[in-house]
C-alpha cells in the first residue's frame, strides 16, 4: 500500500499553520483595516494548525487499522485477493526440467 494522503496534507496545513501563526504573534501591527482589531493571521494560522493535526491523527488512527500482511515477503493476502497459494516456479527451472527428460 502507499502512503496515506493524510499525512503529506497535515504535515503543510500543520507547518503553514505554525508559520502564519507566529507571523500574526510577532506582527500584531499588521492587521487588515476590516477585520475589526482582530489579528487575521494568528487565527487563521491556529485553524490551520488544527486542521493539520487532525489530518495527521486520522492518518495515523487508519494505519494502525490495516490488516497485517498474511505474506510477508511481498505484503499481499493472496488468498483475500482471491489467487490461491502456489508455488512460483521460473520458465527458466521450467525449461532445465523439460531438458532432462528427453
């Protein structure tokens, strides 16, 4: 399986969260004219914040939910996917066979 798309979007919500965040804490003199006193930045930055937390948190809550792999060597449950368990043989051990019987 690949990874979650949960966790690449949490982690840029998260750090551009932190990041707008301490710009409206060290620039409170920058606020917008219509938004009433209220600092823009730091707000945003705080729900931005918490957004990317929780698109991590829900990353992390469905990959301790995954099935574990009934076939270690290649991650796949055969018998789930409907393929049953044989052997691999190669056509090249597939072509010394059929040289020795003749």
């Amino acid at each position: 399986m690949g990874i979650d798309v949960r966790f690449p979007i949490g982690a840029m919500f998260t750090l551009l969260g932190v990041l707008l965040a301490a710009y409206g804490v060290l620039e409170p003199g920058q606020r917008s004219g219509g938004a009433n006193g209220i600092d823009i930045n730091l707000w945003w930055g705080l729900c931005l914040v918490a957004f990317g937390v929780v698109c991590l948190a829900l990353g992390v809550r469905a990959r301790r939910r995954l099935p574990k792999p009934t076939h270690p060597q290649d991650g796949v449950d055969n018998e789930a996917a409907g393929e049953f368990d044989t052997a691999y043989q190669s056509p090249t051990a597939d072509r010394s066979a059929r040289s020795n019987t003749l």
